[in-house]
C-alpha cells in the first residue's frame, strides 16, 4: 500500500474505480447542464474549439469534468457531435420524402417463439 491514496472523485475521474449510482447521476445531471449551456451559447462541437466552449460555459464545463471520469467527458463530447449529425441525416432524408420505419428484430424466426 502506497503512502498517497488519492481521494474517491480523482479516481472516478480517472477510471481506476467504478462511479456508483450516485456519482453516475451526478455526472449525467453535469453533463445534461453542460449540453444545455453549449446548446444555447450555439456550441456543437466542444473538441473542436474548446476555448469557445469555455468561455461561453465555464462554471458548466468546470463542473461537468469535475464530476464525470475523464473518458465519459470525451465520449459524451463525441457523442453530442455524431448525435447531431445523425439528426440532421434524419431531417433531410424525411425532406427528400423518406419514411420513418419502426422495426423491431426477432432473432430465431418462429422456432424460437415460446407457445
């Protein structure tokens, strides 16, 4: 056992012990606020300019890096980009005439379905 044992959030953030429950929620109530303050200062992007993101949020960005582990903040990050990105494929292709299908898979065929 080391002399330094750094405390419980240094080590959520750095992915050397599993967030609980609790940690969890409050890193997706952070991330939520986060995303909301970028969203209305019309930052998509935070990676790409992330003084913009920064400046325009810093008490947000401050806190949502405080409370998530530091490969949750670059997934979420990541994740907002491709998820607007998605949306926005959505859009047009409804524009171009394109129709929503609600599919659900069955994997078994009916041999697998219980009487």
């Amino acid at each position: 056992m080391g002399l330094f044992t750094p405390d419980r959030a240094t080590q959520v953030r750095n992915g050397t012990v599993v967030p609980t429950r609790a940690e969890r929620l409050q890193c997706w109530a952070s991330r939520d606020a986060y995303f909301a303050c970028l969203d209305a200062a019309s930052v998509l992007d935070a990676n790409a300019d992330p003084t913009a993101a920064r400046r325009a949020c810093p008490q947000e960005t401050v806190a949502f890096e405080r409370d998530c582990a530091a490969k949750w903040v670059a997934y979420f990050r990541d994740w907002r980009v491709m998820d607007a990105k998605r949306r926005a494929k959505i859009e047009q292709l409804e524009r171009e005439g394109a129709v929503r299908m609600d599919v659900k898979p069955e994997f078994g065929g009916e041999s697998a379905k219980k009487p």
